[in-house]
C-alpha cells in the first residue's frame, strides 16, 4: 500500500514537471509569434482575441490531462508529441491570428475523442499469425530497396551535388532540375527514407550494431544531398536520439522536458539576446518556424479554402492507374492555389499536416474520422510494443509521427509510407539465431523467437 502511495507521488510529481514544461512550451510558441513571426505580414496576421486565448488555454490543459502521462506506451508518446507539435501552434495561431473558432473547437473535440480511444484500449493484439521466417526475408527485402533505390539514382543523376551542404541553399537545388526520379521510384524513395530506414536504424541500434548503423544514416545523408529535403535531414538525429534514449525508464519525461525548456531557452535567445541573436533567429526559423507554425498556419488556411470551395472526397487517395476517383482538384495543384490566393506565392507549395486533412475531404466529420483512424494506428504500434519491446517501437515510428505535421495520413495508407509501417506493425517480429548441435546432422540454423 504505501509503495502503491509512493509511486503515486512520483508520477504526480512528473506530471507536474511536464505540465510546467508544456505551459513554458506554450509561451515560447507564443513569444515566437509575436516577436519573430509577426514580421512577416504577408503569411501572418497579429490580431490578438483575449477570449479565444483563454479558450485555448483551456483546450490545451484540457488535452494534456486526456493523456495517461504515467503509462509507458508508445501510444502515449506518439499522441503527446502530435499534441506538442501540432495542437499547442495551432492554438497559439488561432488565439493571435484571431482564426476559427469552429474549426478549433471541433478539432480539439476530435483530439479528445482520441485520447479517450487511446485510453479504452483493452487489447493491443493483431489476430495475424506472425512467422519469424517472413520477418526475416521482410527485412531483406528493406536492405535490398535502400540499396537498388540508392544504385538508381546514382545512375540516373551521377554524383550529388554539395548544394545542400549550406541548408539555406536546398530550395535553389530543388527548382534547379538537377535531380531527376520517375514518378514510381519516388514511391520506393519515400518508403525506403521514412519508413523502411528508420526502422533499420532503430532495429540496429537495439542490437548495438553500430557500423550497420552508420552505413543507413549515410545512406539518408546522401539522399538528402540529391532531393535537398530538409526532413531527409532531421530524420538521422531525430531516430536515433529517440531510441537510444528510449532505453530509459523515465525517458518519455525526460525527452519532452528537455525538449520543451530547450524550445523555450531557443526563443528567449531569439527574441531578447543581444550576441548571436541572427544565429538563434535562424534556429528558430528552422526548428520553431518551419516545423511547429507553419504548418499551423496553414490548418487554418486550408480550413478557409475548403470552405469555400468543394471539398476533395476521396479523390487523391488511390493512384489513377489502380482506381481513378474524379474530383474536383483532379487537375488543379491545389497547394500552389492557396499559396497565391493567401500569400500571394504561386511558386510555393502550401502543405500541411493529417489534421487539415480529414477537414479538406469530408468537412467536420472527416476531422473526426482522421483522428479516430490514428488512434487506432496507435494502438497497433502497442500491440507490437508487446512483442518487439518500447524502444525499437519508438526509434522506428517517431519520423513517421512527426512528418505527419506536413504529410496525410490516408493518402499514405495506399502505396504511401504509412504502407508500409502498417506492414511493419502488423508482420515484423524478432527473431534471432542460434546454432545447436545435433546426432543427425553436425549444426543447422534454427530460427528463434526472442
């Protein structure tokens, strides 16, 4: 009884701890918005409603205590870090930008019908008989498309270019037409950086194979010296870091306190610093800007156009060769449309995340559906959590979460990345070898299960 107290108190005192990190978390967005952002007038608007920032204020505690903090799940993980990186900018765009309070409100009720989902959770388990033989040729087969996928490109476009050396210079590379990939090897590209390669790279790192490891991460580095894709690029440390880090027992506290007061001390520096203050800026407009509001921004922004004009469907989703749904945007490149009609770029591609997405083809209900739909991808990857273990679960999934502030979700279940993590989720179980000595035959392999 009194250990059950004592460990009571503990997770109570984390909590604490981390709910004081989202809230500096939450002002630090704020701050970047209002000193940083507000500069620029022509993708953000200051026009500040007290009511809406108390009304988001109260979402975010609301949503942050709809999160069972003290389980070691990586369902709990995974929604905390959608939760930081893409609810709490959107609120803060919301309240500064004086944006939606429809599309807001239903938003963060679909969020808390997820959390409530994550919580009923009873059972994680897939009924698919898992053979660790098929895991086995599985992951042959990823090692085999990172590697034909890497011979290919190198015979199509030659040696890489080192324009993207300088980060600031990947926007040139990328309209330059240096780098060229047929519309169905691109397919193999994204499967293989953000999916199959980070679960390589966590796998790995469980076993403490670490020139394999080595090996993968050059291997993402060179694709990102060829397409210049910034994402290519944060998926080396954002992996590891993650799984190595996972083998702690309070690492799911550790990582977003760290991570939180890190952000927080970021825009301190960018806002008010006096030495250096160009080069926090410039931190800033990669990490706080780039990753956390514009995708934000853009919620907001998609919601305004959506409202206005027909809503997608199910148009997008499949390939035309495999079943042609026509639609409305069938031959319209919607994203360059926003970006002339809002910012007036049509040379800029406005992307955003899953969250706009339910909203872009079925209006309210279609925000509900997504969030539903990713609370049960959660629960699969609990389910494997089970038989494969918290880390290799958490470096193997963390990118495709986290790219899902820019990236759909149902585009991506049909011959998209989230394909073949679902692939991964459902099949993969470890296996190891072992050799045993035999009367028949001297030593043969066996296959175990760990």
């Amino acid at each position: 009884m009194i250990r059950e107290l004592l460990k009571k108190h503990r997770y109570l005192r984390k909590d604490l701890l981390l709910f004081l990190s989202m809230i500096l978390f939450k002002i630090a967005c704020d701050l970047g918005y209002c000193k940083l952002l507000i500069l620029d007038t022509a993708t953000y608007k200051y026009d500040t409603n007290l009511i809406k920032y108390v009304n988001a204020m109260v979402w975010c505690i609301v949503l942050f205590f709809g999160i069972r903090h003290d389980k070691r799940k990586v369902s709990t993980f995974m929604i905390y870090l959608v939760y930081i990186t893409q609810i709490i900018p959107i609120s803060t765009i919301y309240a500064f930008g004086n944006r939606s309070a429809e599309y807001y409100n239903i938003l963060c009720i679909s969020f808390a019908i997820c959390e409530l989902n994550i919580r009923l959770q009873k059972n994680n388990h897939v009924k698919i008989k898992r053979n660790p033989i098929l895991s086995f040729a599985m992951t042959i087969f990823f090692y085999l498309a990172a590697f034909f996928i890497l011979i290919y490109i190198y015979k199509v476009n030659g040696v890489p270019t080192l324009m993207a050396l300088n980060i600031y210079d990947v926007y040139e590379l990328r309209s330059s037409g240096l780098f060229h990939i047929s519309k169905y090897m691109s397919y193999i590209l994204r499967w293989v950086v953000a999916s199959i390669i980070p679960f390589l790279i966590a796998k790995k790192i469980c076993e403490k194979k670490y020139l394999v490891v080595l090996f993968l991460m050059s291997s993402v580095f060179i694709f990102y010296l060829y397409t210049g894709q910034k994402s290519y690029l944060f998926c080396l440390p954002l992996v590891s870091i993650c799984t190595l880090w996972a083998r702690r027992e309070n690492c799911y506290y550790e990582m977003f306190i760290v991570g939180s007061l890190s952000f927080f001390v970021l825009v301190l520096l960018a806002c008010y610093s006096t030495k250096y203050q160009e080069f926090f800026i410039k931190m800033y407009s990669l990490l706080g800007r780039r990753i956390l509001m514009v995708s934000a921004n853009n919620k907001f922004t998609y919601y305004d156009f959506f409202s206005n004009n027909p809503k997608m469907g199910f148009g997008g989703i499949f390939p035309r060769w495999l079943i042609n749904i026509r639609n409305y945007y069938e031959n319209i490149d919607y994203t360059h449309v926003i970006s002339q009609i809002y910012y007036g770029k049509p040379e800029m591609s406005s992307n955003t995340g899953f969250l706009a997405e339910g909203f872009m083809r079925f209006g309210h209900i279609g925000t509900i559906i997504i969030l539903y739909l990713f609370s049960m991808i959660l629960k699969f990857m609990d389910g494997m959590q089970e038989r494969t273990g918290y880390t290799l679960v958490m470096g193997a999934f963390v990118y495709s979460v986290l790219v899902l502030t820019d990236t759909h979700l149902l585009e991506s279940i049909i011959l998209g990345t989230w394909m073949i993590s679902l692939i991964i989720l459902t099949f993969y179980i470890p296996v190891k070898y072992k050799m045993c000595r035999k009367s028949v035959k001297r030593s043969k392999l066996v296959w175990q299960q760990k």
